[in-house]
C-alpha cells in the first residue's frame, strides 16, 4: 500500500525535472490535480530538508540533496550485477550462450557469461579483451555510439583479418554499421572465430549512454535459423537491462 504523501513527494520530483526553469506551488498543484494546500506542505519540507531550491517568486527546482543521492545511486549500480538475472534468463529462453561486455579503451573487456547446456567452445572469458571491429559485442558499441566516437575510434584501428570472414575494409564496416543502426543490433557472421554466429545489442544508462552490450552467441547454422526469435529476446533483455539503469528513452 503507498503512502498518500511519499507518492505526491515523488510526482513532484518527476514533474520538476521536466521543467528546468522552475514552478510555483500553484503551477505544481494545477498540474498535478493536488490541493493547493497541501501541495504547499509538501513542498515547503521538500525545500526545508534541501531536495527542493527556492528562487525568483517563489518558485521551486530539484534541489542539491538529490544530486548528492543521484551521485550515490550511481555508484551503487553495478552493470554486471543488475544484468546477470536478465542474461540468465535469455540464456534459459535461447538455449545459446550469453555475454555482457563493457568499452575500455578501444576494445570490448568481457564482464559476465552465461553457458548454456549446449554451449560451444569460444576463446571468450570474463576479463578477456577483444576488439570492436570484428565481434557482434564491438560492432554494437561501434553502431550505437555517436558519431564523432566512432569515427575516431574508427580512425585508430587496423582491420586485422582473424578469420576468412573478418571485414578489412572500413567502407565495407560503416556501411554495415549503418544497417545495424536500422536493424537495432549487431551481427558477427564468423568474424570472430570460425563457426561462431553472434547477435549484440546496446545496453544504455539513464542519460542514453552506451553502458555495456549482451550478445547471444552460438554455432552459425543454430543461430542464423533462429535469427528474429534470437533478436526479439536480445531487444527484450537489454531493454530491461537499460531500465534498471535509469533509461526510459
């Protein structure tokens, strides 16, 4: 059962956040559809303990005391952990072997693996570190980040060949990339590791930022005849996954 007043307090949060310039306690009560009297109680403990910040004629904006919790609630999201119930459960409901990655320093740093039953041999571990150009994981960050980042990571890489399959030509990247944009996610045909078959998506934080990616992985001819059952639970896991991080985008 929710408390009257807590509930009213976060709607007024929400409702200031949308509106940076700042409201009165009659345009909060208005817009709300609360009691104005009320509505001015709750406003002036919010403002007293310091979540609000008066200004101007008395109007009201988020106020320092949450930029304090915000921070904190920050550093209490831990990527990885938030994610690993989400990609057990899409290792359950594909039968295929999961990943999470996050972005270090130009390359894609494995952070979580969830076997499946039937999982195939793959170099890929936890803490192991693998390029952006070649795996389904990389070619999610490259396609889903801003431009001027991938460009200048772009810029930077030698497209070194690992399998018959790896693309060398950064043309022939981009323009996959931009059909991966459209796609929603990204795919690695054997790029990687001979017979390996993956499909990547990004995992965003509350600001829209790339956080991590979740691929699904597995033999080429397992994986590509699956391949829209496949994508639909990706979208589903790391949508869920970006909503635990704070993104409603």
């Amino acid at each position: 059962m929710s408390v009257k007043s807590a509930e009213r307090s976060l709607r007024i949060f929400e409702l200031l956040a949308g509106h940076p310039e700042g409201l009165t306690v009659q345009e909060i009560a208005r817009l709300l559809s609360y009691p104005q009297s009320s509505t001015l109680g709750l406003v002036r403990t919010l403002h007293e303990e310091g979540y609000l910040h008066q200004f101007g004629s008395k109007q009201y904006k988020l106020g320092p005391r949450l930029i304090q919790l915000g921070f904190m609630a920050m550093e209490a999201l831990d990527v990885a952990a938030l994610g690993k119930p989400h990609l057990a459960a899409l290792m359950e409901v594909t039968q295929e072997t999961v990943f999470m990655s996050v972005l270090s320093q130009g390359q894609l740093v494995y952070v979580a693996k969830m076997d499946s039953n039937r999982s195939i041999r793959t170099a890929a571990q936890p803490g192991a570190r693998r390029p952006l150009y070649c795996t389904g994981l990389g070619k999610a960050f490259l396609a889903f980040m801003p431009e001027e980042e991938r460009q200048a990571l772009l810029a930077e890489m030698s497209l070194i060949p690992l399998t018959g399959h790896t693309i060398t030509s950064r043309e022939r990247l981009e323009e996959e990339l931009r059909g991966f944009r459209e796609l929603g996610y990204a795919v690695d045909n054997e790029e990687s590791e001979e017979g390996l078959y993956c499909l990547a998506a990004p995992v965003r934080g509350a600001g829209g930022q790339l956080q991590a990616a979740v691929s699904v992985a597995g033999p080429k001819e397992r994986m590509a005849s699956r391949q829209g059952q496949i994508a639909t639970e990706l979208l589903k896991a790391v949508d869920a996954i970006s909503r635990s991080l704070g993104y409603w985008g």
